[in-house]
C-alpha cells in the first residue's frame, strides 16, 4: 500500500475512535477565545469608580442648575407682583385726582376714603381684579413667591410680604420729580404693611427689615417705583433720598443730610448677614 494513503487512513481512524480529543480541542479553542473577550471588555472596580464619580458630579450640576432657574423664575413673579401694584397704584391715582393712596397707620379722613390702619393694598384690590377687604383671603399676587422664608414671615402669624413707603402717605403722585428712582413697594419682613425709617435703619420695635435673612431672591429685594417698573435690588444699593425725595410725610429717624446717602453700605450688610446667619448681633 501505498505509504501516504497508509498515513492518512490511520489518521481518520484515530479520529473517529477518539471523538473526545477533536471536541476537546474546540473546547479549549472557545474557553480561550471566551476569557479574552472577557478580559478585554470588563471594567476595572476604579473605572467604574470613576463613572460613578463623573454621573454624581454631573447629576448635581444638573440640579443646581434647575434650582437657580426655579429661583430666577419665583423672583420674575414676585416682580409681575409688584408692577402689578405699582400699574394699579397709578389706576387708583387717576380717580382720585392724582392722590396715592393711604400708607399711614393714624390716617382717618371726613371723606372716609381712608380707614384707620386699612392696609394699602385693600385699596389697590380692585384694580387687580382682586375681590378682597381683608387678608383673611390670601391672593397670589398679595404674597412673595418666596413667602416661607424668614425674612417675609418669621413670626409665622403674617400673611402680606409687601410693604408701601409710608413717607408718600395720600401725597400727589404728580408731585414727584424722579418718580423712576422713587420707591413706592418693596418685599417686606414680618408681615410689614409700611416702609417707615425705622424698618430700613433696624430700629423699629417691628417689621425688622433690615435685620431679617436670608434676603429673598438671591440675597436681593423685590422693588417697586413710582414709574411702574421693578428691579431686584440690594438693601445696600438703596439710597435714603429714594424713599424721601419729594416725600412730605418726613417722619423722624431719616439721616441728615440724606440725600444720596445709602441705607447701608454693602460691608455692613455682609456684616449683618453672616452675624444673622451665625446668630449672633454685628
């Protein structure tokens, strides 16, 4: 026979008597095959580590983010509040001969316009379409988007946020000659209905805006003018005259001379907010 024919008929034999080796052989070809693909496609316990780390950081930016964006969007209501006072205020002013309207507590008049210690925004209700005579029904528009901070109701008993300038108390509105730079409502502390000297200074026994943190929107006020427009605005950036120049209702407690003279400079007010927050007096 010839020897090469002879090689390969042993060679096919073999291979049929032992079946085992040839499955043997694939076995240990896919168990091979198999660990690689796992060795080459597995994480390594800090990549994940890693992944973990990058998603938490980015997860709290993300709701950073989306909390800034639901503040800004709170202080823009808080400000359509405001100009929404401040349109009704010259409405209220246009039928009554240019009058503003009461912002005195011991204000009664023989044509029982004003009625001793009504809140001025009672008389500003209807041009707001608002059906109110007290504050027993809360209205949107009577409160601060950011209501339950402190600074807007710390006693927990209150229900109005915005305060009028009592300095302008029944004055004409005609009589004003920078009424863009006059403030006629701000967010107020304690349920204030007033902006009197004395909450702006921190004396009054009440209403103690000017002591009361965290300020409302971003560490700002919401601040209504005589022109109808409103700003977020520092305590600091407000200046005495904007509340009394013009003004005939002048009360004691205003600086002399106080004209372009800050309520309080931004150092103090830095002071006065980590003293409030540390609780301690600056």
């Amino acid at each position: 026979m010839n020897p090469i024919i002879s090689k390969t008929s042993q060679r096919i034999a073999h291979t049929f008597s032992h079946p085992q080796s040839r499955t043997g052989n694939r076995s240990a070809s896919a168990s091979t095959s198999s660990s690689l693909f796992v060795s080459k496609s597995a994480f390594t316990l800090i990549e994940l580590l890693a992944v973990i780390v990058i998603i938490g950081i980015l997860a709290a930016l993300t709701l950073t983010a989306i909390s800034r964006v639901r503040t800004q969007a709170r202080a823009a209501k808080c400000l359509s509040n405001i100009r929404q006072y401040c349109l009704a205020t010259s409405l209220y002013a246009t039928d009554h001969q240019g009058i503003l309207p009461c912002t005195n507590y011991n204000q009664v008049k023989a044509d029982d316009l004003f009625l001793e210690g009504q809140d001025t925004a009672i008389y500003l209700m209807p041009y707001m379409n608002v059906r109110a005579t007290n504050f027993t029904v809360v209205h949107d528009i009577i409160d601060c988007t950011e209501k339950d901070l402190p600074l807007l109701n710390y006693t927990g008993t209150k229900t109005r946020t915005y305060g009028f300038n009592n300095l302008m108390n029944r004055q004409n509105l005609n009589a004003f000659t920078a009424p863009s730079r006059q403030v006629w409502i701000m967010d107020m502390a304690d349920g204030g209905r007033w902006i009197r000297p004395g909450t702006l200074k921190g004396t009054s026994a009440a209403f103690q805006l000017r002591k009361a943190f965290p300020r409302p929107h971003m560490g700002k006020l919401g601040v209504g003018f005589l022109d109808g427009h409103a700003q977020l605005r520092r305590l600091s950036s407000l200046t005495w005259d904007m509340f009394a120049r013009d003004a005939t209702n002048l009360t004691t407690g205003l600086p002399t001379p106080w004209d372009g003279v800050p309520i309080l400079t931004p150092e103090k007010e830095a002071a006065e907010e980590a003293a409030a927050r540390a609780g301690t007096n600056p």
